[in-house]
C-alpha cells in the first residue's frame, strides 16, 4: 500500500520514495506526493528522478480499478523501461497544476456554499471548474453567484481536513453534498474537507490551506444541462506565479 504524503503536508512537492513495481500499467512507489485522479480531481504529472539524474516523466497518476493500487504512469510506454524494483528516486509533482487544482478544488466547495442543491456532477482542471446542481426550476444569476463566490474567498476562512467514522457519516448524509459519486465503502473513516464557518462535507481531494489563496474567480458561464442539471462554470482570475 503506497503512503500518500499529500494527507499529510498538502504542500509537499517531492518526497524520496522506492520503487516497489514496474508494470505495463504504471510504476508503484511505496510513498508519494502524487494525487491519484479522483472526485472530479485530475491526477498529478510530474517527473521520477534517479539517482544518475535519469528522469521518467509522470502524465498522470491514478488508482489500479482492481485493488486500488495507486499507479504513477509514464509520458510514453516504455518509459520507465530503466526503472527496477527496489530503484530510490524522487518523486516531483508539478506543482504549479497541481495548486492550480487545489485552488479550483476548493473554490467548487465554495461554490456549493453558495448554491445549495445537490451536486449531480464535477470537473476539475488546471485553472477552471464547474459543478453541475440539481435545480430543476431555479433560475440563477450569474453576477450575484460570482459576487457571493468572491466575498468568501476575500474572507480568508480557514481550510482543513479532518476524519469522521463511517457510522458517523452515515448518521449525518448531508456531509454527502455529490449526489453521483459517494465516499468509498469497506472503510473504518472517511475524510472531510473544512471551509471554517462555511462549509463542511465528505471529500478526499487536495485543497489550499484558507480561501485567500484562491484570489479573484470569475462566474465564466450558467447553463443548463437537461431538465434537472444548472452547470456553474468558473475560472481563476489571478495566478499565484
């Protein structure tokens, strides 16, 4: 089971890390800062340094759907041909995608603060999102929704994961705002994601660590998608680099 750093120290950027498989499907490390896709998050690129200065570019990491396994999967096939089991290398995440997605990540759970409806649906990338709300008669106005976003993130309300146990989210279906994607089954905790005094829910994801470093966002587009769905389209307006 590979140990995922980012739980720990979400702004953590590599981490030293042993080889322990080299497969068709990908590379297993036993630890790493790689987030696996998942919840609407894209997963981490990056690069794997060996200890000759050798680097295998990382496309994307995700989980095995067998076992859950999670696999750091080469730019090209044949990539981590050099790789051995037992090799030490450093795994570096590309940080600036990987903010870019903590910032939106976070911004879609301020956004569900400000809409509150169930979510039917999410996308994350580098610097825009959506979210897609069960509102089948609601009409929403796109300057009060950005206005609403942008007044908390300018708040700077604190932002923090914590662990509940799954009889304790089963007593509480509200911290389940996603209506088509649940927390995982078979577990004994599952994590929540903390938006002090603003929002609280299920969610595994990578965010910032308070709404400031999200900066201005901007409303880019309401939709409606089918009888039911209203997509929320929004996107960064500012980069931290």
């Amino acid at each position: 089971m590979t140990e995922l750093l980012f739980y720990d120290d979400v702004n953590l950027r590599q981490c030293d890390c042993r080889v322990v498989d080299v497969g068709d499907d990908g590379i297993v490390l036993d630890r790493t800062v790689f987030y696996p896709v998942g919840g609407g998050q894209p997963g981490d690129s990056g690069v794997l340094r060996l200890q000759d200065g050798t680097e295998v570019p990382i496309e994307t990491t995700r989980r095995r759907k067998e076992d859950g396994t999670v696999l750091h999967v080469p730019v090209m096939s044949g990539n981590a041909s050099g790789l051995r089991q037992g090799d030490r290398v450093v795994a570096s995440v590309d940080w600036q995608r990987r903010y870019a997605h903590m910032r939106v990540h976070t911004c879609l759970h301020l956004l569900s603060a400000v809409i509150r409806a169930g979510v039917t649906g999410g996308a994350i990338r580098d610097g825009s999102g959506r979210l897609d709300f069960d509102l089948p008669d609601a009409k929403l106005d796109r300057a009060s929704v950005e206005a609403d976003l942008n007044a908390l993130i300018a708040e700077a309300h604190p932002v923090a994961p914590r662990w509940i146990t799954s009889a304790e989210l089963e007593a509480q279906p509200q911290l389940v705002k996603t209506m088509s994607v649940a927390p995982p089954g078979g577990v004994s905790c599952v994590r929540l994601l903390e938006i002090a005094s603003v929002d609280l829910q299920a969610c595994g994801g990578t965010h910032v660590s308070n709404t400031a470093e999200i900066g201005s966002v901007v409303v880019s587009k309401i939709e409606s998608k089918g009888s039911h769905n209203r997509r929320v389209a929004v996107a960064l307006a500012e980069s931290p680099f």
